[in-house]
C-alpha cells in the first residue's frame, strides 16, 4: 500500500506539484515525429503535464514547441499561419520563431520597442527516434537528451506508436513493469499448455537498482531442467524496456526484437503511451507489414483508432467489446488485443487509484522499487540533489532480453551478448 500523501506526491503532474516538477527535469515526448510530416505543415496541439502548448515544423524542417495561446490577445495558435520559419496568430499576425521570440508585428507602427519584448512561452525540442522529445523544466538544469538503442536503430529497423490512455501515468507505468500479470490478463490461449508465461505464474523477481533506475529479472520454471529468464529495464521517470522474444501468446520466436512504453501525463488523469519496438540485428529491418500486423494484434492497428485521433474505439462505454464465451472457452479475459486488455484493467480501475487500499505482493517487487525511486526523487528535487537517469550515458548501452536457460547456468553469462547495444 501506499499512503494517500504519497499516493497524492507521485499522481500529480501539473507545474509545481512534487511530480510535475520532476517529471520536467527530464526530456519527455511530446509528439510522433510523424505528426510534424513537412515542413511549414499544419500545427498540432500538445497538453502535456497539465500545459497545453502547440507544435510546428518551421520551413527549415526543426520543430518548434509554444504555448498554445498567442500572448497579445490569447488567441489560438492552432488556427495559426506556419510560414517563413515562424507561426503567425491569425487574429492579428503577430508571429513568433520557435525560440519564442516576435519576429513580426503589423498591427503596430513599424520600429515599435514592444516587439522585442513580447515572447511566447516555448520549450527546447530535440527529435529523435521517430519522437519530438521536450524539456520542460529550468534551463540551468536541463541534461543532454536521452540516447538509447532504440532511437540510434535506423528507421528501418525501428516502429514507434502513440495510444491515449484514460487514466494516471502510473497505472500504466505500473503495468508496465508487471511481469506477473502477462500470464493471467495477456493469456490468449488458455489451452496452450506449452505458454512460457503460464507454465509457471508466479515468477520469482531480482531487481537491481542502477544509475538510470532498475534492471530487474523475471525467472519462470518452464520444466525440470528450463527456466525462461526476461530481462526488464526501468529508465527514469517513465520509461520501461523487456525483451520480446516471446510472442504475445507466450511462445518462443526466434527474431531479434525488443520493445518497450513511456508514459506520458497529459494531465493528472490522461496519458500518451508511446509504444516502440527495434530489430537489434543490423541485417534484419522490421518488415512494414510485420510492423502493422504487430499493432494490430497488440489492439492498437489503425483500424481499432477513432479516426484522427489516438483513441481506441473499444473503450468503458463498451466494455472493450468483452465476449463472455471467448473468455470461457479462449482467453482468459474475453478481450481482444494485448493493448486493449491493459487499457481495460488500468482505465477500469478509476482514473487515479487509491493505493492506500491495496495488498501487495512478492511479485509487485518492481512495482514498489519504482515508487520508491519515485518519491526519493521528488524530494531530491526539492533539496537540489542529483536525479538518477539524467545523465544519458547511464542508459546509452543498456538492452533487455529474454530466452530460455538451460541446467544451473548463470543467465548473465548465457545472454552476456545480448545485453550490449549495438547501434
């Protein structure tokens, strides 16, 4: 359990709550790079950590981050013109670079000093990885920008997806970072007696606390002389990796990938998960249809989307469109699609849970460190000591994994190769 003031520290996300300002220490995504397709294309509205904000690719390709209301008037800058490097408000065309800075003013007499010293707000972008990353904290405090394997993969060998989520950031980082339940909510075939997630589920957690956040080990006992041993990856704040050489039925693949979420707080009760998978193999590109058909089975393909939007149509108004029988005689939830059937369990407890309420578990083991690194953090925040993950070298070589060990062996020494980055 948790107590309600702590419960209260870690949930809440807007500017100057314990949370928002740690959360602004590090770089966030802010948008799909895939959201900005050209340049002096359409504006696109952000909230982000309570803070609504607009982003825009410049006629030089760079993105620009700004508040979402001109500062003249308060006129919105989503019905804005992009043109010649800069968004121009339509009210009364005053226009702004993506510095924030007015470079156009004509609806004042030309030369006046006001223009030098109106600013809108803005926020530092750096695009990697198919992701527009801010930072939204203190500029004196502002670290280098993550580099992780995953986003130095090429594009060929990289997918990257957005979902939005209603619910507190921490329910779905909280599920991320349970293997446990892969083997009850994720069992899709409840007659497969071969499933490495459900031969043994109640797997037995190592966590190691690191300068980026955490390693941790799952180990399942598979047979007399098996254990099927995953390798997880939690990077501060709000970031988790595993290895994904098994399927999503709990089956064995033999293909290089590895996968992974961050969590992003819209505000204290929504939330953009940014989904991202990569080949680690440099003569194995993800195959565009492998890459559709992996979304489409997770419950998140383009075709289980409201249209123009991230929002999946199966949702609480209709149950995620839960069949009784299949969940009698198929899966063990009823619910169609990896995704859907987190978003059904962490949307369906409430959009902020009440964890003072709970009774934990051994194998909530990864579950408690994270809140626990959590909360020293906030308070490290507040008396101005480091933060774990800033630095991007902590987490540049890190790679989760997973596969089957064999006899006593040690899985450090089976999967030493597998564990350092390549790109």
């Amino acid at each position: 359990m948790l107590r309600p003031e702590d419960n209260e520290r870690l949930v809440r996300v807007g500017p100057g709550s314990p949370a928002g300002e740690l959360l602004r220490r590090y770089w966030m995504p802010a948008a799909l790079s895939s959201e900005l397709p050209e340049a002096d294309g359409s504006p696109v509205r952000v909230r982000i950590l309570c803070e609504d904000l607009i982003a825009f690719r410049d006629s030089t390709g760079a993105v620009g981050l700004v508040d979402a209301n001109c500062p003249h008037r308060r006129a919105p800058m989503f019905f804005g013109r992009n043109e010649d490097c800069g968004l121009r408000c339509v009210y009364h065309g005053w226009k702004f670079n993506r510095a924030g800075d007015c470079t156009d003013m004509p609806s004042e007499p030309a030369g006046t000093p006001l223009q030098a010293k109106v600013k809108i707000k803005s926020y530092p972008v750096h695009e990697a990885g198919g992701i527009v990353w801010t930072y939204m904290g203190p500029k004196a405090h502002m670290p280098a920008p993550p580099d992780l394997e995953w986003m130095r993969a090429p594009a060929t060998h990289r997918i990257v997806s957005k979902t939005f989520e209603h619910c507190n950031y921490l329910q779905g980082l909280e599920g991320g970072l349970d293997t446990a339940h892969s083997s009850f909510a994720h069992n899709n075939d409840i007659a497969n007696k071969r499933n490495t997630r459900t031969l043994d589920t109640a797997p037995l957690l190592d966590v190691e606390t690191t300068d980026y956040g955490y390693s941790y080990v799952s180990t399942r006992r598979i047979g007399p002389d098996s254990r099927y041993v995953r390798i997880y990856h939690y990077v501060m704040p709000v970031q988790q990796m595993r290895g994904a050489i098994s399927a999503l039925d709990g089956t064995l693949r033999d293909i290089p990938e590895i996968d992974g979420h961050i969590w992003v707080p819209v505000d204290d009760e929504t939330t953009n998960v940014y989904n991202w998978a990569y080949s680690y193999d440099h003569t194995y590109p993800i195959d565009p249809h492998h890459a559709e058909m992996r979304e489409s089975y997770a419950g998140r393909g383009k075709e289980h989307m409201i249209p123009g939007t991230f929002k999946l149509i199966a949702n609480m108004s209709n149950d995620y469109f839960i069949d009784r029988h299949v969940q009698k005689t198929k899966t063990f939830t009823g619910v169609p699609g990896v995704n859907t059937q987190d978003f059904a369990l962490q949307e369906g407890m409430g959009a902020i849970v009440d964890r003072s309420k709970e009774f934990l578990g051994t194998s909530d083991k990864a579950i408690v460190t994270m809140r626990r690194l959590m909360l020293e953090a906030t308070r490290d925040v507040e008396r101005g000591a480091p933060l774990r993950g800033l630095d991007p070298a902590a987490a540049r070589d890190i790679r989760p994994y997973d596969n089957i060990v064999k006899g006593d062996v040690d899985w450090r020494e089976v999967f030493a190769e597998e564990l350092r980055a390549k790109f």
